[in-house]
C-alpha cells in the first residue's frame, strides 16, 4: 500500500464532505481497523465483517454531509458500522433459534482464565453464542446501548433484550468454564 498523508480529521472530514475520492480513501484506510475490529463483533465470519464494513463506509460517504462536527467521527462512525452489520443480519436473527449447552460440566474458578484470555479468544467464544445473544450482548455490554435503544435497532420489546443478554450472559459462563475445564483436561 502506498503512503497516505497525515491530514487532520477535520479537514479529511471537510474534503470528504466535497466527495473528493482521495480524501475517502484516506479516511477508510484511516478507519478501517477501527471498524472492521467493531464488524468482527457483529459478523458470523471475517468475510460478513468485510461486506458490513465497506457498506457502512459507502453510507458514511453518501451520508458525511449530515454529520455533525460537534460529536466525535469515530462515534457516528461506530454507530453507521453497527447498524449495517445488525441489518445484514437481520432475517437470520429472527429465525436462528436457541439450542442450550449441556449443564453437565465441572464448575472451576475462570479468574486466572479470562485474565489471560486475549480478544480473539474473547471474540471466538461470543461466536459461539447464538447470534441474537451475541448481537445484544455487544450492543448492551460493549457498545453502550440501552435495552430500549437495543428493542429499536432489531424491532423487539426490550424486555426480549433483557432477556437474551441474560442468557448470553449465562452462555458465555458455560463456555468459559467448558474453555477451563478443556484446558485442565488437556495439561493432564
């Protein structure tokens, strides 16, 4: 790849708003780790995350007139990437239905495991979520939203929200301990 200019976020921002396809493409190579790390979150695989991301950077551009200078760019910029990895997704959310997890496993401390658990590892276990949990439980844990914005964004009462996050919650404490208990069995 060749080398991109440094410029100021503003003034990316303003050449953006002009439609000047040099400065777009400094701005997406600017953000895209950035917004590719937030597609991952709401993807099935790398390849959704990729689709997701460059629709959502085709919405920012056609959009870029509307933002407002006064908020913070990688906010609206979260916010356009969440929202198009969610609407893809969406037809599969409302029929992808819930399976349980054996309760049949050993229960052991996981302190020591998620300390040393990096984010691929982290991302890989919500992966194994179903994909309505996984979706609410980034909105409401990692994203910041609040279970009536959640019920907005995927057209749901927001106690359904409430109750899906619990049961990602309890998931992601069956996997972690299936993870631990996997882990113990495999030093042995």
């Amino acid at each position: 790849m060749r080398h991109l200019p440094h410029i100021a976020e503003d003034e990316l921002i303003a050449q953006c708003k002009t439609g000047n396809l040099k400065y777009q493409e400094i701005l997406y190579h600017r953000y895209y780790s950035f917004a590719m790390a937030i597609g991952l979150r709401y993807s099935i695989n790398r390849d959704d995350a990729l689709e997701a991301v460059n629709d959502a950077f085709i919405k920012v551009f056609k959009k870029i007139n509307g933002y407002d200078a006064a908020k913070p760019f990688k906010a609206w910029l979260s916010t356009i990437v969440i929202n198009t990895a969610i609407d893809r997704r969406r037809q599969e959310l409302k029929h992808l239905q819930n399976t349980d997890l054996s309760n049949d496993i050993l229960v052991y401390s996981a302190t020591d495991t998620v300390a040393n658990m990096g984010a691929q590892d982290i991302l890989n276990l919500l992966n194994l979520l179903p994909a309505i949990q996984a979706t609410i439980f980034n909105l409401y844990e990692i994203d910041g939203y609040s279970h009536d914005e959640i019920a907005k964004i995927l057209s749901m009462p927001a106690s359904s929200s409430r109750v899906y996050l619990t049961r990602a919650k309890e998931k992601l404490r069956k996997l972690l301990l299936i993870t631990l208990y996997n882990e113990r069995r495999a030093i042995r």
